[in-house]
C-alpha cells in the first residue's frame, strides 16, 4: 500500500478544509501518494454564504474548482477522484466510494484524512449534494427576494443573524421575522445586545425562545402549540448535520461529530485525522482552522508519517479550540465582534468582511 517514500494518504471532502489539508499533506518531508476525494467539481466558500442572497454577483468568486486549486496547493501531488464516499472501514484501511460512473469503487490507504464539513438546512449556504443546487438555491432565493412580502429566518447566530439583516437593509418592501431559536439572537451575550439592536435598527422583529420549525416549499412556519404562520418565504439558517453518516457510529459523539484525541480519531490514532467543522467541539470558524487545526494536523502528520511504518505511541497534541474572533456583518455597513474581550467597531467588521471574500480564492490555498 505505502511507497518507499511514505505512507499514502487520502483526504475525504470538496471543501475549505480538505484542500488545506492537501497543502499540508504535499509539504510533508515524507509522504507517498495523496489521493482527494470530492463528491463536487467546486469547492465554494460558504463563510460569505449570506452575503450572496443580497449580492449574488458573488457567486462566481466565491467557487473554486477543486482540481485546479488541487494542482496549486500540492504542486500537482495530489490526484482527484469525483466521488461519494459510501463507507470508511477504519480498522481495514478502505473506503468505499460511488464514483461518476455510478460503480463502487475500493480505494486503500495508510493514513486518511476526512475533511467533509456540514451538511445545512438551506443548500445555498452549503454544498449538500452539488454546486449547482447551491448556486440554485443562492439564484432562486434571491430572486424572490425581490418581490417577497414577509420573510422568516430561523435560525440564531452569525449566519442567521447576518441573514435577517442582510435582507432587511437590502428588501426594504419585506418585513422580516428572525426566530433565533435560542434565549437570544447569539450566544455571546454582549454581542447579541449590540446584534438585537442593529437588528431593531432594520425593523427586524425577533422572536426569541421558541422553537419553531419552517418549511421553505411551503412557507409554512409551525409554532411548538402546532398554530403556524404563513411567510412568502423561509429560510433555515442552521446547520443540519455532521457530514459523517459514511463513518461507523463508535467515533462519534451524540451529535455525529468525530470524536478525536488532538485531531486524530479515537481508536485510530494512527491513521485516521479529522479536519474542519467535524471535529468534536470545534466552533466551525475558518480562523479556528487556521489558528488551532491547521498547525496541529501538520504536526500530527509529520510525526505519523515520519515513524511510518511504525507509528504507535506518538504523542498527541492538544486541541484547543480558537474562539478569539467573532465578526458578523450585519447590513451593508456595520456589524458586531469582538477580538478577545476587545469589542471591534462596527464599521470595521464590514471592512474586515468584505476583505476576506475577497480573497476567497487565495484563502482555499
């Protein structure tokens, strides 16, 4: 399975995360072969997500095609497989994917890396099947935007928070219902203040604490008492799932995250890694994967693929997640965060915001 140089590795998923991972893995002093396996052609850059309901001239920047990013970020190392991925058999090394011919193809490995992300309740903010539902769902949505008369967003925090004031600045014929689904808009208590009162600003109204449901087909929104209430639209601005359902259910925790020691799977430390939103306890931020994954995985695989063959009793580092920086935009010209318990001006996070989808591209390398 290995070559002379170094063990194989395979990195599962389309996304931000699992084409850093490939960077990290080309740099490797000794690696063998390195195979990615992406159920889409493109990677899109979900974080600006949002931004696109009201600027959909966007989407293009905000798509990266994952086997030119793939050359550039390992010197052409890497090979691409468009595939799902059906099973992983941790203990045997095998993954079973569904390739575009529709047949099951085995794929072996030595060292693996599963960097699938989240699956989220509304396909424009994710891509859940492929990029072209989401770039439909993005065009479709927007669309109707337009014309809409009563919007729900359900669904509290940064995506939904930046969602009902995005919509609300931008559709000023809408009137907007934000039910954030939890005690207040955000979990960060000083931020959901100065969030709810922005929010108010746009003539938003919250509904806080209480667990409603929305149906986008229908527009129907259904209140815990089973009452409902009729919208022209519904947008879910939460995230679904773990996109973990092709792992056996021993490594994960209640709420199908990947249970992990460092980043490397319990049980499997050896040769299994998880990266990016999967991970138990990771508080799904891009500067959380930069600042405190990226530098463990290296090191973790430095370590593993240096004593390759021979890897047990590696130490493991520590995992601590980033949570330093909160930046949500919140309209076109302002927002809250915080760095620390230092709060951020609100016209800076528009600044801020705006510069990094700028650079979506450069931030896939």
């Amino acid at each position: 399975m290995s070559t002379a140089s170094g063990p194989n590795v395979v990195i599962i998923g389309g996304s931000y995360a699992a084409l850093h991972a490939a960077t990290i893995v080309a740099g490797l002093p000794k690696v063998g072969t390195i195979t990615l396996i992406s159920q889409s052609p493109s990677a899109f850059f979900n974080i600006g997500a949002p931004k696109l309901l009201t600027q959909p001239n966007y989407f293009p920047a905000f798509l990266v095609p994952v086997a030119d990013q793939l050359v550039t970020n390992t010197s052409n190392k890497a090979t691409l497989v468009l595939g799902l991925v059906n099973n992983i058999d941790l203990s045997a090394k095998k993954i079973l994917v569904i390739n575009q011919a529709n047949t099951m193809v085995t794929y072996s490995y030595d060292i693996v890396i599963v960097a699938t992300g989240f699956l989220t309740a509304f396909a424009g903010f994710g891509v859940n099947n492929d990029i072209a539902a989401t770039q439909n769902a993005i065009s479709n949505t927007g669309q109707a935007l337009k014309t809409a008369k009563t919007v729900a967003v359900i669904g509290g925090d940064d995506y939904g928070v930046q969602t009902a004031g995005g919509i609300a600045e931008t559709f000023l014929q809408a009137k907007v219902t934000f039910f954030s689904l939890m005690t207040a808009p955000m979990i960060d208590k000083g931020l959901s203040a100065k969030a709810t009162k922005k929010l108010n600003a746009l003539k938003v109204d919250i509904i806080n604490n209480v667990k409603a449901s929305g149906d986008p087909s229908t527009g129907i929104v259904t209140y815990p008492d089973g009452t409902t209430a009729q919208f022209d639209i519904v947008i879910n601005c939460f995230l679904n799932t773990p996109n973990t359902s092709f792992l056996p259910a021993s490594v994960l925790d209640k709420s199908n995250s990947v249970v992990t020691r460092g980043l490397q799977i319990k049980g499997f430390e050896d040769s299994a890694f998880a990266f990016g939103d999967i991970v138990s306890g990771s508080p799904k931020t891009l500067l959380d994967l930069r600042m405190a994954q990226s530098p463990i995985l290296q090191q973790s695989l430095k370590t593993v693929a240096a004593s390759f063959p021979k890897s047990s009793g590696n130490t493991i580092p520590t995992y601590k997640p980033y949570k330093s920086l909160t930046i949500v935009p919140i309209g076109a010209k302002g927002g809250v965060g915080k760095w620390g318990i230092f709060p951020i001006p609100s016209f800076a996070i528009s600044l801020i915001y705006n510069y990094m989808a700028g650079l979506a591209q450069v931030l896939f390398q």
